[in-house]
C-alpha cells in the first residue's frame, strides 16, 4: 500500500459510517480472528479448485474426441471407401 498509496481500510464515523476494507484484508483479519472461518475458507478454496479441474478435465476430453472424430472420418473416407462407387452408395458404407 506504502508503494502504490493504495488505501486499505477506511473508517468513517456517523450515519452510514463504519470500517470498510479491501476484501484481502477482511479475509486475512476474519481468519486471524476465527480459526473455523479459516478452516472453512481453505476447504471452500479447495472445492473451487476441485470442481475447475473437472471442468477442464471434460473440456480437454471433448476437445481430444473432436479431435480424433475428424482423423477417423477421415481415414475412412480415404481407406475404406472406394473411389468407384457413387455418393449415395459411399454415403452407406460410410454410415455402416
């Protein structure tokens, strides 16, 4: 804060006064002053992070199934079709 003069903490007295401060510094105070709420912030933490790495997990799945679906269309049109039958009857073979 010293470096940047970012303010931290604001505090301001009467109506709609309070003490406000950046969400950093009210979750390291919070966890300073209850043992349980950091308990509770780690494993939430922990879950997020959990829960994104299966989101990723599916996204890379899928991307890899694109991926391949494409080389194996490809394969039997070139390997497996013959070039002599007509587009309907290749459309066939392809389907079977």
């Amino acid at each position: 804060m010293e470096k940047t003069n970012a303010i931290g903490i604001i505090a301001k007295t009467g109506r709609y006064g309070g003490t406000f401060a950046h969400r950093d510094i009210a979750f390291e105070f919070a966890m300073w002053i209850s043992p349980e709420f950091k308990v509770y912030l780690i494993r939430e933490f922990q879950r997020l992070k959990s829960e994104e790495q299966k989101l990723i997990g599916w996204t890379a799945k899928r991307e890899l199934s694109k991926i391949n679906y494409h080389i194996h269309t490809d394969a039997i049109k070139n390997n497996l079709i013959p070039a002599e039958v007509t587009q309907k009857m290749a459309s066939i073979i392809y389907a079977e």
